[in-house]
C-alpha cells in the first residue's frame, strides 16, 4: 500500500499507466502518473524522459528541456534523455543545438529512426532560417564539433537576423503576416494568446507596473507579442516540412477519392501514410504505428502492380515497420515474423538493401530474445552488405557481443578490435570507448588480465574525454 499522501500505486504501475496515457494523448492525466511516479523514485531517467515528453506534448517546453538534461545528468549516453532534449531545443527553434543532441543520440543508436529524421529536420530548419549550409558549416565530416564552431554559427545567426530585417522591410507594404486570419493559421493555437496579450497592452495601470524582480509588465507582454510576431512571420516564409502537421491534416481531408475508395494519387497516399507510421513509431506511440502500418499493408495488396509500381518493395518495407512496431511493444515472435516476411519478399525481388535492413532487424530480435548463435548468423550474413563505418563500427560490437554472451571470448574480443578499429576510422570517440570496454571484457575471460587492464584504462581515458561519468563509474 502507498504511504499515507503519497501517490497510489507502485512505481511500475504509475509508470506503465503513464505510458498508456501519453498514447492515446492525454497528456495531462499522463503527467500526474510520472509526477506521482518520480515521488516513488525521485531522479528515475527514464520517467524523467517520459516526464518531458509529457510537458513538451502540453507546450511547457522549459520543464521538458529541465527534465530531459536531469535524465542525462548521470548518463550523458542515455539516447531517451538525448531525443528529448533535442526534441525540446528543436521547439524552441534552438535547432543548431538540437541537430548537435540529434547526432549524439544517432552516433549511440543508429538503428532509431528518429535521430535520423532529427537530423534531416534540424538541418532543413537551419537552411530555411539562413540559407546555404556553407553559412553554418554543419557538416558532419568525421565528427561534429560543435563547440569549435559557435563563432561561426553566431555570425550566421546575425545574418539570418539582417535577413529578417531585410524581408520586414520588403513585405511591409503588403503585411500579409498582420492579416488575422493568416496570423490564426499559422500561430495555431498560440493565436488566442496573442490576442490575450494584445487585450493586456489596453490597461494602461497594469502596464505601468512592474514584477518583483523590478521587470516592467508592458515589457514583458512587449516581448511576447515580439516573439509571436516573429514565429508567425518566420512560419510564414519558411515553413518546414515537419512543421506543417496542419496542412498535411487539411490536404488528407481533400483528398478525391474514387468509387472503389481507391485515392487518386496513390504516390502521394502512400508517402503521406509512411511518413505517418514512421513518425508515430519514432515518436513512441508503436501501437498506432503497427494499426496503421496493417492498414495501409490491406489496402496496397489489394491493388494492382500497375496501379503500385514497386508494390513488392512496398509491402516489404510495411512488413519491416510492423516488425519494428511489434518489437517496441515487446511481442517478439511476431516481430520476427513480420521480419522474415520483409526479408523473403527482399530476396524474391533482388533488393539488396532491403536483405540487410531485415537481416539487421531480425538480429535485434534473435538479441533481445537470449537467441545469441541466431542473432550472429544474421548480422554475419549482413556485413557484406553495410556501406557505412559507423554502421559497420555498431554491427562488429553487437556481434562481438553475443559472443562474449556465449562465452566466445576469442570471437568476442576479435569482432571487438574489428569495431575499435571501424571507430578510428570514422574517429568516433563515443564508439571507439564501447570497443574498447569490449575487448578488455573479452581479455578478462581470457584471463589476460594485464592487457585487460591496459584497455580499461584506455577506456576510462574516452569516458573522461567525453565527460562520461557513469561510463566511469562502471570502467572503475
């Protein structure tokens, strides 16, 4: 039983109602469970990731980024903490920050979609707000050194800001954005606060006053209208894919459909139905993702090849997504299946990448499930086919993984060296100290214990590089 005033239910059970919550969308329920849950245990990372979700869902973008950086404060390498952060950086239009927390967490976890989509969506924002890439110099060579680089990303700052400027100056005949209609369209819900604050400039007592802190409150409600002002109009010109959830609503609804219920651009139905599912999986709702993922598999086999061109390699990539799916809600054995069927359907129609996406993701089952030998007989008949260090860097470690799992430790430390060497290569100091703790843990059941030592000491030298302290913490 709960203590007397304390939250009811044990931790697990706040958490998992909280999860379901937040999956249907209900937000604020949601965040009562993980405020009750983290009463239970106080500074869990993972209800803290959860807790931010919440708070970004609601638009408390403050408390999520509070609570993303309190998940990461003792695991810098905690990829939910990482997400959510970049998430809430990304809301509040800090995206040369959020593409930096977007490739950490895609340099931790390559296979999870969402940094990738991160990544593309910071770097499409920060080409919408200041033009050319070569602005900003974000590419990603061999690493992403941000901190080298804020000199740079100041200045293109202020460019974007003279830019600004210089639009004001040249749209101000025609003040498109002042059109109400057009500034509720593109503020959303945000619009009736505008007006709110507009209404507040109107008493002239209240804006002669000031806060505690010795703030003028006609400054504050100012600043306010500014920022709004400025969204409206930034949106207005820019309009990134991803933030047009709206329009993408209103364009579905218009949609011509014929008698057979069958859309009259079956290209674009079917993007905007896979650009659907993946976002719903990235964004932790796999439930909805596998419906719709089923869905849209029923309706494409349904249609003929010349209606759907590359309906095999469609229908494949669903069986992936289901798996995928089916994989974050823990059922296993289905998602091997819907695998296995990604995988025949890939090889009846030679697509070469689609055999190693779902060689790849039946690896990850095999994994999870304690199927070691299984797990390494697909990610071995993978590696022919990876084109990436960094992926190859990742696949050498798992494999070399399930090995020292089956107590394999010559396999485990020879697959081990193979991804510290991939690491160097790319020169990735977060994957080159996950190699190195591999090999030493490999060399311990071995019993070369010198040479193990001399590689935790390696090791622990990247986590302090890298201002890892619960890497640290372990390697100590």
């Amino acid at each position: 039983m709960a203590a007397a005033g304390g939250p009811g239910g044990t931790f697990p059970s706040l958490m998992a109602e909280g999860t379901q919550l937040c999956r249907r969308g209900e937000y604020g329920k949601a965040l009562a469970c993980f405020n009750n849950a983290l009463k239970l245990r106080a500074g869990d990372k993972d209800c803290l990731a959860a807790r931010s979700n919440c708070h970004l869902k609601l638009g408390d973008t403050e408390n999520a980024l509070k609570d993303a950086e309190a998940s990461l404060e003792n695991d810098k390498t905690f990829s939910k903490g990482l997400y959510q952060k970049a998430e809430a950086l990304y809301t509040t239009g800090d995206f040369e920050f959020a593409l930096v927390y977007y490739h950490r967490g895609h340099r931790l976890r390559p296979e999870l979609e969402k940094f990738r989509l991160g990544i593309e969506k910071s770097q499409e924002a920060i080409v919408n707000c200041i033009g050319s890439p070569s602005s900003v110099k974000l590419e990603l060579k061999e690493d992403l050194c941000f901190i080298s680089r804020q000199a740079e990303i100041k200045e293109a700052n202020q460019k974007f800001q003279i830019r600004l400027r210089k639009d004001e100056k040249r749209t101000k005949k025609q003040e498109p954005v002042r059109n109400p209609k057009i500034q509720r369209q593109l503020l959303g819900e945000l619009y009736a606060d505008k007006v709110y604050l507009e209404k507040l400039l109107k008493d002239k007592d209240l804006m002669e006053s000031s806060t505690k802190q010795g703030i003028k409150v006609a400054d504050l409600v100012l600043s306010g209208i500014s920022y709004l002002e400025t969204r409206s109009e930034f949106w207005q010109q820019q309009e990134p894919i991803y933030a047009r959830e709206r329009e993408r609503k209103l364009r579905q609804q218009r949609w011509i459909r014929d008698k057979k219920g069958k859309p009259a651009d079956v290209g674009r139905y079917t993007m905007k139905s896979m650009e659907d599912i993946e976002r719903l999986l990235t964004g932790d709702d796999p439930e909805e993702s596998c419906k719709k993922a089923e869905k849209l598999l029923k309706t494409i086999q349904g249609w003929s090849e010349e209606e759907v061109p590359n309906k095999n390699e469609l229908i494949g990539n669903l069986h992936s997504c289901i798996g995928k799916a089916q994989f974050e809600m823990g059922q296993m054995e289905a998602a091997l299946q819907s695998h296995k069927m990604d995988l025949e359907l890939a090889r009846q129609n030679d697509l070469p990448d689609a055999v190693s996406r779902a060689l790849e993701n039946m690896g990850r089952v095999y994994a999870r499930i304690g199927k070691f030998q299984q797990a390494i007989d697909n990610w071995e008949e993978k590696i022919p086919m990876v084109k990436s260090r960094l992926e190859k860097t990742w696949l050498f470690h798992e494999i070399g993984r399930c090995y020292l799992e089956l107590n394999k430790a010559e396999a485990a430390q020879n697959y081990g060296q193979k991804s510290l060497q991939s690491a160097n290569e790319k020169g990735d100091v977060e994957w080159q100290l996950h190699a190195v703790v591999l090999v030493a843990q490999a060399e311990v059941k071995l019993k070369n214990y010198w040479s193990a030592i001399m590689n935790f000491e390696k090791a622990l030298e990247k986590a302090k590089f890298i201002s890892n302290e619960a890497a640290q913490k372990a390697i100590i």
